[in-house]
C-alpha cells in the first residue's frame, strides 16, 4: 500500500486548486484504486470530487467501492440517478452494484435502475435486492462460468470463452444440470488434461460445498475458512444455481461484522467512527453512558440502605471497588469466550447446558483462588474476627460464580433470539454485575456482623 506523506498531499492539493487536469489524471493513472480511496480521506469533499470526475468508468467504479459507506454516500449525494447508473453501476459486478445501491434512498435506487441500460443486469440487482444483506443471498454475485453436464468438452471450451470475456476474474467453473441444480466443478486443469472427453460430468467434480441464499454470513464465513475456499456457489431452496461467493467479498463482510461487534462491545449504540460530526458520536456514545448513569443510581440507592453498617465498620466500604470491578471483568470474560464461539463455529446453541455447567466449575475455582488470597490478606492487615475479613472473601466467591454463568447465560439468550451476542461483553454485563455484585456485597456483610458482633 502506498503512504501518503504530507508533502505528497499538499502536492495533490496544489493540482486540484490549479485544476490541473493533466497532472491529476498522470497522478492517478499510477494508483490503485484503494490507494486513490485511501488518499480521499486526506482531502475535503470539494477535492476529493474533483480527483473523482477525472477518473474513468471502470477505475471510477472500483474506487468507488473501496471508500468508506459514508464517503460513499458523501460522493453519491450530489450525483443525478442517471449519472449513477451510466458512470458507476453499469461497470460493477451485481454484488457490488447491488451494495452501491442500496446506499442510495428508496427513492433513489428505483431511479438508478430505470437508467441501467442492460436490462438483464438491473433484473440481477433486482432480485438480489430481495434477499437479507445479512446473507448470502445478499453477498453474492450472478457474473459466473457455468457449463452443462452434457456438453462435450469442445463445446464446453467454446461456451466459456464466450461467458469470459464479460468478467473481470475468474474463480470456478460449475457444472449444472438441464434444470439449473447444481452438479459440480470443472477444474481447469480438467479442460486441459482431457480434451477429447465426451461429457463434462465423466470429468466434473461431484458435490461441491455450497449455502443456500438464506445462510447467515456468519456460517458462510465459517465455510469459506473451514475448506480453504476462494469461492462457493449459492442455491436456492431447490439447488438450483443462483450465483457465488468470492473470498474477497467474504473478508469485507467479516471486517465489517468484526467492527461492528467491536464497536457494541465498547458501547457504541450504532456504527460511528473518528471522522463523524460531534452530534453523530454523541448521538452513538450517550445512550449507554446514561444506562451507566442509571446503573450508578442504583448503587448509590443499594449503598444508602447500608449506612448503618459503614459507621459500624468503616472498613466495608474499602472493598466496594474491588467487588464491582472483580464481577464485571469476570462476567466480560466469560461473554467473550462464548460470544467468540458462536462466531467461530465452535459452540453451539445446543451446548448450553454443558456451557453452563463448564463455567460453573471455572468460576467456582476462579472465585475459591480469589477469595482465598483475599482472605489472607485482610487476617494481616484487619484481623480474622473482623465482620469484613469473611464477608469480603464469601461475597467475591458468590459474585464470581454469578458474573461467570450471567456472562454465559446471556450471549447464548441473545443468540437464541436472534439479536447480536455481542451486546453482551460491553457495558450491560459490566452494569448488571456491578449491581448485583454490590447487593451480594451489602446483603452478606450485614449478615457477617449481625453474626459476629
């Protein structure tokens, strides 16, 4: 990837205030199209439209899918229907056009489709509008080799020619039946080796690994890396073949997923990132700091009914910090783990039980360690008779095995119901445990002096 350093944009920028056509367009001809989208970010909106006007169809294209969503939409926004369809989308895949447009307003994108002039293109985006973008069917793309298990292998040599000359690259070719389903691949090194055969499914490799158009993405991801695929076909409910998933698209959607996740986990209420308005990350950041607020409240509430017990024995209070953090970083690690299962493939909802059950017996040793070394230290520094020496050590164990099965507990209800597990490794496992953890607190100490003095 190339660096941009500041001289090389106060160049870019010297061209563009000039309006130099000549050196912007020799400055772009000799860079990627990522690396033209990279350096969009180092330059304003004015500028960077500039640079874009003077690029060619495909290139223009191309950068622009390698922008940011909301670079995308900033680019888009003073451009006409018509301009999209003619400069962008008539020179995408289907499964990038059908990404451009749907960052477009409903009203928007029926415009952009009545201006493609290749009708069967805009019926393909047409139909893969329809499917989830959360799915496969939402991923893939229609521009594909495919060749019929009856034809000769001269005949099949001649029809792909043919089909290649509209693609850009070409991953696999599938073999299909009279009916569309699905048979197999042909490797090319078979087009090669066995010239002269006299059907293609003699030759074709049986039963590929492929999804249905309603797979989660999250499962084909997991595909793509169990099999070492650089592509999978997509069926419909009858395996019929419908289009096909590249590796490329796959990481892009996992990157995003990731981010997404990351930024849940960090209570962010919604997608944001350092170059948003300060309305918009104030808009992403406030809701869970006031639920955090709320969650303070609480505490606050639990710790007023406790007074008496603090003037009694003021050393109470000295132990408050370590109960909320100790549960809340137990609770965070045993979401993630699950949270990091479920995407990964290796727990299954199924597994709940023995989930359960496992982090039971890690929270239990985790929560006896703890409670044991604590307990060491206050017999030196209060002493053992202390209401507090006991109530602290009893009241970590018990917080312990609660943050460990409400951390599990939780991420699988999530998942169960469809809604992201990631929401549960940021701030509402840290808030809820904080609040249980200092009632268990506050309930066992009084207990523990009621006892003992």
């Amino acid at each position: 990837m190339k660096e941009f350093d500041e001289e090389y944009i106060k160049n870019i920028e010297h061209i563009v205030e000039m309006h130099d056509d000549v050196a912007a367009k020799k400055i772009l001809e000799d860079l990627h199209p990522a690396d033209i989208a990279e350096l969009y970010q180092d330059l304003n909106l004015e500028q960077a439209e500039y640079l874009y006007r003077l690029l060619d169809g495909d290139k223009a294209a191309e950068v622009l899918m390698e922008l940011d969503e909301d670079d995308r939409k900033k680019l888009l926004h003073d451009m006409e229907p018509e301009e999209i369809a003619r400069l962008y989308v008539d020179h995408l895949d289907t499964d990038d056009a059908v990404d451009l447009i749907q960052d477009l307003d409903e009203e928007d994108r029926d415009e952009v489709l009545s201006h493609i002039d290749d009708v069967e293109q805009a019926g393909d985006i047409i139909d893969l509008l329809k499917y989830d973008e959360d799915t496969a069917g939402g991923l893939m793309g229609t521009e594909m080799l495919v060749v019929n298990e009856n034809w000769s292998m001269p005949e099949c040599i001649k029809q792909l020619r043919m089909q290649a000359e509209d693609m850009d690259e070409v991953y696999n070719v599938y073999v299909v039946d009279n009916d569309d389903r699905l048979r197999g691949t042909l490797p090319l090194k078979k087009l090669i080796t066995h010239p002269s055969v006299s059907k293609i499914k003699n030759v074709m490799e049986s039963d590929p690994v492929s999804v249905k158009t309603d797979t989660p993405l999250d499962d084909v991801a997991i595909d793509f890396e169990k099999y070492n695929l650089v592509a999978m076909p997509v069926v419909d409910s009858i395996g019929r073949l419908v289009g096909h998933i590249t590796v490329d698209d796959v990481m892009d959607s996992v990157r995003e997923s990731s981010e997404r996740d990351y930024q849940l986990a960090s209570g962010l209420s919604q997608d944001t990132d350092s170059n948003d308005t300060l309305w918009q990350q104030t808009r992403a950041r406030l809701p869970w700091l006031m639920i955090g607020i709320l969650g303070g409240i609480g505490n606050s509430l639990i710790l007023g009914n406790f007074e008496q017990g603090f003037a009694t024995n003021p050393a109470m209070a000295l132990f408050i910090p370590m109960i909320g953090g100790t549960g809340g970083n137990v609770g965070i690690q045993s979401s993630a783990i699950v949270v990091q299962g479920l995407a990964n493939g290796s727990l299954d909802l199924k597994d709940t039980g023995r989930q359960l059950i496992k982090e039971i017996g890690v929270g239990f040793v985790n929560g006896l360690i703890i409670s044991l070394t604590v307990f060491a230290y206050n017999c030196c520094t209060l002493n053992p008779w202390n209401p507090t020496t006991l109530a602290v050590s009893l009241s970590l164990m018990a917080v312990v095995l609660f943050a460990s099965v409400f951390g599990t507990f939780v991420p699988l209800t999530l998942e169960r119901f469809k809604i992201d597990p990631a929401l549960a490794t940021g701030p509402f496992i840290s808030i809820t445990n904080d609040i249980i953890g200092m009632l268990i607190y506050m309930l066992i100490s009084s207990a523990m002096m009621a006892a003992l003095t």
